[in-house]
C-alpha cells in the first residue's frame, strides 16, 4: 500500500465531490467505493441519490449533499424541505447555497434566519454554508463570516464549484481570520494538485472539497487503497 502520511492527512479531509449533472447511479456507487477505500471524511453526491448511497455504504463514509443548489435562489421554505427531505433519505452533512441577491442587498437578517432553520432542520447533522466567493467582495465574505457564526452553522465553505471560479487562498485565509473557532472553514472548487490541498489546510480549511485528490493518489496508488 503506497498511501503516504501526507496523502492521509489530506484524504480525511476530503469530501470526494461528484455533482455533475450527468452523474449516473454507476458514478456515484464508484465515488462511494473509493471514498471508502481511501478513508475521505464524506462523499458529497446530489441529493437524489442520498437514499441509495446511505443504504450501499452501510454507515462506513458519511454521506453529504447539496440544498439550494449551485445558484442559492431558492425560497427558505424550499431549502427547509430539501434538507429535512436529505436528513430524512440519511445524510450525514448538508452543503446549502445562500441567497447572493440578498447579501448584495444587505438583507442580512434574511441570510440569517435562513441558515437558522436550515440548521435546525438538520439537527445534529453538519451543516455547511456555501457563499460563492467569486461574486463577492471581501466585505460581504467578512460579513458572512459573521452571519454563519451567529446562525449556528458548523462551516463556511468557499465555492459550489459551478460559478465563475473555486477557492483561492486569500480567500480561505480571510474566511479563516473573521470565523471563530466554532465555525469551520471548506475549500471547495478548482483544487486540482495535492500542493493545492497541502495550502488550503496550512491556511485553515478543515475541510477540501474535490474531486481530483482521490483521483490522483488512486492513480500513484494503483487503487490498493490503506
């Protein structure tokens, strides 16, 4: 087995990431397997095959999906029911779009209660909050950071993968120095390198989301896994 230290560390980080639109049950069963295998801390999968991959993995990787998403747009009551509709199907973690529009109004007291009853439906489920870094100012991020705080969310995440760009390092180390230590941070989007991985965690993300890092330790790895 030819899985390094440095390949662990960065492997129980991940959540091993496929959303793409085109994505079959076949795909997913095969990020489940791997996700496994290589021990990553969920895989983050669309919510319709939440029900089936809980059941295949049978409680060995944590399952996560995705609420209100790629574009955040959603009404609460919608994304109140997609999350109770997941926690229900069995996932273990929610990654939830906030309503751009509405931080770029200042209606922050609206992003707020929203993050609010999205935590309570999850109940002691991780709850991740996605704020699309690349359509926003360093205010707004600061003042996200904030917000998720007081909402009671457990991460702020950086990117859903599908706008105009993913994490950059600025960006986690500024999502780093205005969240408390309560709130986590998740780097999600354009991770391509372990070099890449190997940054975003020096510069406090907790969490990697990705669907490259698995697939470049399979590759040195021959698929043997740890």
């Amino acid at each position: 087995m030819n899985v390094t230290e440095r390949e662990k560390k960065i492997l129980e980080r991940c959540d091993h990431t496929l959303l793409s639109q085109s994505a079959t049950w076949d795909d997913i069963r095969a990020i489940c397997d791997d996700g496994i295998k290589y021990k990553t801390a969920s895989v983050c999968i669309p919510p319709v095959y939440v029900g089936r991959a809980k059941q295949y993995v049978d409680d060995k990787l944590a399952i996560c999906t995705v609420i209100g998403f790629p574009n955040g747009y959603n009404s609460t009551a919608v994304k109140v029911f997609e999350t109770e509709d997941a926690i229900k199907a069995g996932a273990d973690e929610i990654d939830m779009v906030i309503n751009i529009g509405e931080l770029k109004a200042k209606n922050y007291t609206y992003l707020e209660n929203e993050i609010r009853e999205i935590k309570k439906a999850c109940g002691d489920k991780i709850l991740k909050v996605i704020i699309e870094t690349c359509l926003l100012t360093d205010e707004e991020k600061i003042e996200m950071c904030r917000i998720v705080a007081a909402a009671g969310a457990d991460y702020i995440k950086t990117s859903t993968g599908f706008s105009t760009a993913g994490a950059t390092r600025e960006d986690v180390k500024l999502m780093r120095e205005h969240s408390p230590a309560s709130v986590k941070v998740k780097a999600a989007g354009g991770i391509s390198s372990l070099e890449d991985a190997d940054d975003f965690v020096a510069l406090g993300a907790d969490r990697l989301g990705t669907s490259r890092v698995v697939k470049i330790i399979k590759a040195t790895d021959n698929g043997s896994g740890y």
